[in-house]
C-alpha cells in the first residue's frame, strides 16, 4: 500500500448532514513506537495490546456548509467546550486534507468524552484519535457505500496515525502490529494490522492495571520525545532491537512463553525510559513511586512466582501486565503494597479488549 491509494475516487453520493459515534480504546505498546520520520512515519515497528474499559467515544455532527472555505468545527469534552483542543486537530485535519476531500465542505461538531478522568496521566491521544478517525470514515462510506470493511478499517488507521502515531493501533483487537517488519507479512508503516500469528492461551484475557503515580499533564510532549531520538547516539541500536523484540515475540506468543515475555516488555519500557535520559535535552519521566513500584514488583515475582510485569508510557504511571488467572492475587498485592504509592491511591484495573465500536 501508498499513501496515495488513499486518496479517494469522486464520491458517487451525496450528504447533507448527520452524525456518527464510535467509541474507541486505548492501547498500551509491548515494543515501543519511540523516534518517528516525516510525516508520522515510525523509526521501527512496535506492537501493543488493544485495552478493554479505557476508551474515547466521539460523535462527530456534521451539517453542509453554503461554500467549502476553512476548516469549520467545534468540539466538547464532556459537554464543556474545550478551544484548547482545536489546535490539535486543525493539525490533524491539514495532514488529512489530502486523504478526505469532503473535510472543507461541512461544519462539524465533536463531542467527546473519556471512560477514564481526562486528569489521569493516561494519555487520550490513540484512543481519542482513533475516534475521529473512525466517525471520518463513516462519512466517507456514507458517500461511497461500495467501499470494503477491510479498506474502510485500513484507512481509518491511516489516518489516525495522521492524528497521533500509536493511534493507528487502537482500532482492533487484540494486538496490533504497526512499523514493516520482515517477519510480519502485510505489516505496513502507514497503517497498524492485526497480529497474524498464533497467541497461546496463557496470553488470552492479559490483565493490564495502571497505577496512577502521577496524574499531571506530561512533562515531555511525546511529539518532543520522538524528536529527540534524531541524532541521538543510540538511535540506531536502539532501532534494531526494536525488529529482534518483535521477532522474538513471534515465539514467545506462540509457545505461551511468559518469562520471556517479561523479559521483553521490561526491557523495552527500561529503553524507553534510557534513551529520554541519555537524549539532549535529557528527562527523567520516572518518579521516585515509579522506582518503588518496579522493585516491588521484582520482590513479588521473585517470593511468589507470580509473572507480573510492568510496562511504562513517556510518563511516571505503571502498568501492570499479568495472566488472567493471577487477578485476584494480584490486586490483593496492589491494595496491600502499592496503593501508597498511587496519587490519591488511585488505580484503573482493565485488560485486552476487541477493538473499537460504532454505537
Ligand atoms: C511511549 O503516539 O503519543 O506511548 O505520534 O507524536 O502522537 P505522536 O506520539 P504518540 O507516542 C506514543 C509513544 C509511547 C509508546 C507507544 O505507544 O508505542
């Protein structure tokens, strides 16, 4: 696929309004997307699990407007008009413009809200984008009904990607794979695929809990971030080991090999965290409670045998990754010795998901 196969034929229908509403979820990476190319092209591939209970739902109103001018929309959070959002996707609908020629025609009306509080460090922008991207797309299916499922889901990861990277992979369930890898036929840069391989069942249902260490606004914008790894001295290194990760995960998953599995989300969210701190500027995202998780978390493991892990975003907050059948251990562990070190002991308990839903 090129980026111009996306860009559509002359509609055959036409609209004059309407509304649309998908609700979307988060994901969180296994092998991280950090270090992107123009135009939202990611430096390596990286996989995520697809979440279940944190999303966005976004309706997307849309009314014909007299004369196609400028980009003409509103947009609510939770009912509450939020213009500190509009910059974000003016942006969005620039780099979209291309792929979505109806864009200048109507005006638009986005109400959005989140199943997780917007003040919770958890980051709306993949499943938030993911959204729009997928409302977008029902319009233009409503202006051309002949399009296929398979090119309306690609291209609605396309262009969410567009929106904010690790969007793309937060359409289906329940891994995605997005950045060419050799071993993964079909996967793309341009767009996020489902994972085409066998997943052993020690995989199914994977718990995911997030303690919230820092609830804040992000010290570093990950588009910030992501720059940060041009010129960066490990840049390269760091880039490979991303393909060898997702390689090895092949195995992994398919031998339902846990402790291998934990060896690599660990090491991936550690590199992560390294290359902030070894950039120019440099940053360090942990927070001391992030520090005391993670070496409670090793205690855990190493008395109890328990296969919990953790894995990190561009941020303070932990997320906790373990079999289904370990949940009640688990969380007795959470609310006994790690809920001192939450925000306002705060916590969100969820697990892989399917995907995203038109409502
Ligand atoms: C650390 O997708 O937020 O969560 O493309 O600039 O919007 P932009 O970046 P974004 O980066 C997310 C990075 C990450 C790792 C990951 O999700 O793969």
């Amino acid at each position: 696929m090129k980026e111009e196969q996306f860009i559509p034929k002359p509609y055959i229908n036409s609209i004059d309004d309407g509304s649309f509403t998908w609700s979307s979820p988060s994901n969180i990476a296994l092998v991280k997307y950090w270090g992107k190319k123009q135009h939202q092209i990611p430096e390596n591939p990286s996989v995520s699990f697809t979440l279940s209970d944190c999303k966005t739902i976004t309706k997307l109103s849309f009314s014909k407007k007299e004369s196609a001018s400028d980009f003409s929309f509103e947009v609510f959070l939770d009912d509450e008009k939020k213009d500190d959002f509009k910059p974000k996707i003016v942006t969005f609908f620039k780099r979209i413009e291309n792929y979505l020629p109806f864009l200048k025609d109507y005006h638009f009306k986005i109400q959005t809200s989140n199943s997780f509080p917007h003040s919770s460090g958890i980051a709306s922008s993949a499943s938030g984008m993911s959204a729009l991207a997928l409302c977008l797309m029902s319009i233009e299916r409503a202006l051309n009904p002949k399009m296929t499922n398979e090119y309306f889901i690609q291209k609605a990861s396309f262009l969410a990607r567009l929106g904010s990277g690790s969007a793309c992979r937060s359409l289906e369930g329940d891994l995605v794979v997005w950045g060419k890898h050799k071993d993964i036929d079909g996967s793309s840069d341009l767009f996020g695929v489902k994972y085409p391989f066998r997943v052993h069942e020690n995989f199914k249902n994977y718990q995911d809990t997030i303690l919230l260490v820092d609830k804040g606004e992000k010290q570093v914008s990950s588009t910030v971030g992501h720059n940060l790894m041009h010129n960066h001295p490990f840049a390269e290194e760091r880039f490979k080991q991303a393909h060898k990760n997702l390689s090895n995960l092949i195995s992994v998953f398919k031998e339902g090999n846990i402790d291998a599995f934990v060896e690599i989300v660990e090491s991936e969210a550690l590199t992560l965290h390294a290359m902030m701190m070894t950039s120019l500027p440099y940053f360090v995202l942990m927070k001391p409670n992030t520090l005391e998780i993670i070496n409670k978390i090793w205690t855990f493991r190493k008395q109890t045998g328990s296969k919990v892990c953790f894995t990190l975003d561009a941020g303070a907050n932990v997320h906790m990754l373990y079999p289904e059948k370990e949940t009640e251990t688990v969380l007795k562990f959470v609310n006994n010795e790690l809920v001192a070190y939450c925000q306002n002991g705060h916590y969100i308990c969820d697990k892989i998901g399917f995907g995203a839903k038109q409502l």
